[in-house]
C-alpha cells in the first residue's frame, strides 16, 4: 500500500511540476519579448543591478551611476534584495555571455521565477481551501492573470514581493490550522524578515500577520507566557533575516534605518525644480481633501483595473469586459475566503483529536486530490461477489495487508434523527506490518513494560494479533467469534459500557 500511495504522490507532483514548468515558459516568452525600459522604472531599478554586478558591493542611494538625473533618486535607498538576486544571475550568465541583453534577461529572470513560485504556494493554498473544480479554477485565474505574467516580464520588486507575501499568506493557514506551533513561527520570521526586504508596500503583511496571530491566539485563549514566546520566535528569526539592511542603512544615512528621508533629501538636492520632495505638488499642498483624491481622473476605477493589467507605464488599459468579469470574480471569491476563515480561525482541538471518516467511491482520485497521509482504506460493499473479487485483486498487491474478513457485519448509523441498520462486508488495507500489536510492542519497548501487564481489549478481526499476543486479551460482547476464540476475558458489549466492566473487574 505504501508503494501505491508514493506512486499517487509521485504523479501529482510530476502533474504540478509539469504545470509549473508550462507556466514557467508562458512568462518566460513576455520575458524575452518585453521591450527594455517600457515598463515602470525598469531602467532606474537595471542600473542598481548592474551596479552590483560590476562593484560586487551595495550602492549608496545617491551615486551617481544609480541616480535619475530627473527625479534626483534612486532604488538604491529602498529595500534592495531583488536587485541583489538579479546581481547573482547575472555573474552566472557572465560566464558564457556579456551581451547585454543576456544580462538585462538574467536580471529579469528574477521575476519570471518569483512569479513561477508563486503560482507554487498558490496551488498550495488552494488545496487548503477549495475542493474539486474550484481548486483548479483559482490556480488558473492567478496563474494566467494579465498583471502577473506583465510582473513577470521585466525587472521589479513586485514579483519578490508578491512570492514572500504568497509565502506568508500560506504561513498563515497552516499557523492557523496549528494553533501557532513553534516551526510555524520561525518559517513566518523567516518570511517576514525577507518580505521586508523586497518592498515597502507589502509591510502591511507584517502588520497583519502581527494583527492574526495575537487574535488567533486570543480566541484559541494561549496563555500569555505562551503568546509572548511565540512573538519573539518570528521577531527574533525576522531580525536574523533583514536586520542587517536597516543597521547598514542607519550607518550610512546618519540614523535613517529605512532611508526614506535620506532619499527625499537627495531628491531636494539633484532633482529638477518640479520634481523635488519638497516642492512637488501634491494632495495636501493643493488642499484637496482625501474624497477629492480618490474620486479625480476615476482615481479608483484606474487602480482597480490596475490589478487586473494595466500595462506599459500604466498606460495601456484592456476593454472593459474583461475588467468586469476578473471584478466579479474577485466579490465572488472574498465571500468564498470569508466563509472559509471563520472555520479555519479558531483551532479547535476537540474536533482535531476526533478520527474524520471520509465515505468515497474513487479512492485513487480522493488521496491524489487531497494530498494528505493515509494511514489506513476500508473497502465496504454489500455485494458479496463484488467484494469477493475486490479482496482477490487487492491480494494480488505487493507490500499492503488486506484484513480477512468472512463475514458481514451490521451496523446502525444515525441520518439526522434516525437510525438506519445497514450491512456489509468490508475489508481494511494498511502498509505490511503495520497493526495494533507492532504499534502496542514499540511502546512496550520505549517504556519497558512486560508483556503480560499489557491489557488489550478489542471487537474485530484487526484486534487479532493484539488480543493474542497481550498478556490479558478482552474480547467484547459483541465480538465476531474469531476474536472471542482467542480472548482470555469476554466483557459485555458496547452498549453496556464492555470496557468500564473490564476496567473495573481488573481494578476493582
């Protein structure tokens, strides 16, 4: 069975592998194709890459070979791992080529493969939240959105952004799932220390990771002392990953630890009359209010779509129909989301403790949809001739184990308000050697317990070896006659609390 599953696994990874790599070549030919220079800043934020492929150092935000001669800036005040990413490629593909073009295509490599990746914790994601054919339609709406594979194509930090922002989102969910285990923590500092060095406007995930975790571990009611170790792991492990930007950017500009107002007095001092900081027009120096600037020149239709693909320098807008229709996709899938979290928020430990059995016809594509451990399948029918030849193929297979089971059992199940007698013959598979008895002989060993002080009570064929091999086996009342053969006690059944009786005659 183990060799089965692997198998199963083994094909969904290569599907999705595949998948990725398609993706991977439809951004790769925007990368190619894309015009130098025509899309947002790609010059301004080319020049810091080639800065430090050809000094192998970090720039300073006002050299001269990095600086706008126009706006009097540069990129090199802002968070800079992208830039040094594409640094890296680019000293790869110097090894066979300094054609230029090879260049400015490793340097945008950067963002074709950061989007790549984030189709990667995207399919992730949606395995954690969509079932079916919803699953692959959300995979396939961000994968081949317009603004993605335009975020794809030129040198940016959006894309890095985007990838750690992906990363943490997916962090998320499993530190919610998990009521914040511990290495959950540490891969969120870690996510977050690398987000905070892609880009200044995905700091507001940190602010909401910051926001979720002290509500979640609020309403799951963590001990404080509980609370405050988890919010040091991901500081301390953040601090680890990016604190060294900001002590170098104190250093250098004279206590500025972001840089911001380092760059706003460059721009003062090298930036044409209209474009200086502090100069410049803007919202407040033209006393509009907030209303006024969100409603001008349909501020908020432009930004919308913007989301959607608005390309070159924002200037290139699709037709309205397909803004509408992403527009309505989205309404759909928040309310989608917000179903979701409310189950996913609260950590429930009574409903985690509890066995989920999941009824199935298809199990093949139910392990491959879900991609989870199975630990053990039940094969139930009540046709006997069906399930006759279902046990002899199944015993055809190397490595599983496939329970004898000779007769039918009968069973009341409750739908709603009644109860419903059924019956059917069933048979379990496990991997070889897997059963009560080597999991009861580990422990056995682990804690050195003699074999006849081992108490074992069961009901069914797979309490077999246990209920033999136990110094005391208990079968209970309404145990199948193979079981109660080999018990040493019979107990009363389930109905008349078998195991307490048991209990209590062994301890009175």
């Amino acid at each position: 069975m183990t060799k089965i599953l692997e198998k199963m696994k083994e094909n969904k990874k290569i599907l999705i592998t595949l998948f990725l790599i398609c993706i991977f070549c439809y951004y790769l030919t925007w990368t190619i194709s894309q015009p130098f220079n025509s899309c947002p800043d790609e010059g301004m934020k080319w020049d810091i890459c080639k800065y430090i492929y050809e000094n192998n150092k970090l720039p300073h935000g006002e050299d001269e070979a990095i600086r706008n001669p126009i706006w009097g800036i540069s990129y090199g005040f802002q968070p800079i791992l992208t830039y040094m990413i594409g640094a890296v490629f680019m000293k790869i593909i110097s090894i066979f080529t300094t054609h230029q073009f090879a260049l400015v295509m490793a340097a945008r490599l950067v963002s074709t493969i950061s989007m790549t990746l984030v189709i990667y914790f995207t399919i992730k994601i949606s395995q954690k939240f969509f079932k079916g054919i919803y699953k692959y339609l959300f995979i396939i709406f961000i994968a081949f959105q317009p603004i993605t594979a335009f975020l794809a194509s030129y040198i940016n930090n959006d894309s890095t952004a985007l990838l750690v922002t992906t990363v943490i989102i997916y962090l998320w969910i499993l530190g919610l799932e998990s009521n914040w285990k511990n290495k959950h923590c540490v891969l969120l500092g870690i996510a977050i220390g690398f987000c905070t060095l892609t880009y200044y406007n995905a700091y507001g995930y940190i602010l909401c990771s910051i926001i979720l975790c002290l509500i979640s571990v609020i309403l799951n009611k963590m001990k404080t002392k509980q609370i405050i170790q988890k919010v040091l792991i991901v500081a301390i492990m953040a601090f680890l990953v990016a604190g060294w930007w900001f002590i170098r950017n104190a250093i250098i500009y004279n206590g500025d630890f972001l840089g911001i107002n380092a760059q706003n007095e460059c721009g003062d001092k090298y930036a044409s009359e209209e474009y200086k900081p502090s100069t410049r027009l803007t919202v407040q120096r033209k006393n509009e209010s907030i209303i006024n600037m969100l409603t001008k020149d349909k501020w908020i239709n432009v930004t919308l779509k913007s989301f959607v693909g608005i390309f070159g320098y924002n200037s290139m807008i699709m037709s309205n129909k397909i803004y509408y229709s992403y527009f309505l996709i989205w309404i759909i899938g928040i309310i989608g989301c917000l179903m979701k979290f409310k189950d996913l928020f609260i950590y429930n430990k009574e409903e985690k403790n509890k066995t989920h059995i999941n009824i199935v016809e298809n199990i093949y594509d139910y392990i491959v949809d879900r991609d989870e451990k199975v630990v053990k399948i039940t094969i139930c029918d009540n046709n006997q001739v069906i399930f006759n030849s279902i046990m002899r193929k199944l015993k055809e297979i190397e490595e599983i184990e496939v329970l004898e089971v000779s007769h039918m059992s009968r069973k009341i199940i409750r739908q709603g308000s009644v109860e419903v007698p059924i019956e059917y013959f069933y048979t379990e598979i496990s991997a070889q050697n897997v059963d009560k008895w080597n999991a009861i002989e580990f422990l056995k060993e682990k804690m050195q317990i003699k074999t006849e002080e081992i108490v074992a009570i069961g009901d069914n064929v797979n309490d077999k070896k246990m209920i033999e091999n136990a110094g005391l086996g208990i079968a209970m009342g309404e145990s199948t006659p193979v079981i109660k053969n080999v018990a040493n006690q019979i107990t009363g059944s389930n109905n008349e609390d078998g195991v307490a009786q048991a209990l209590e005659n062994l301890w009175p």
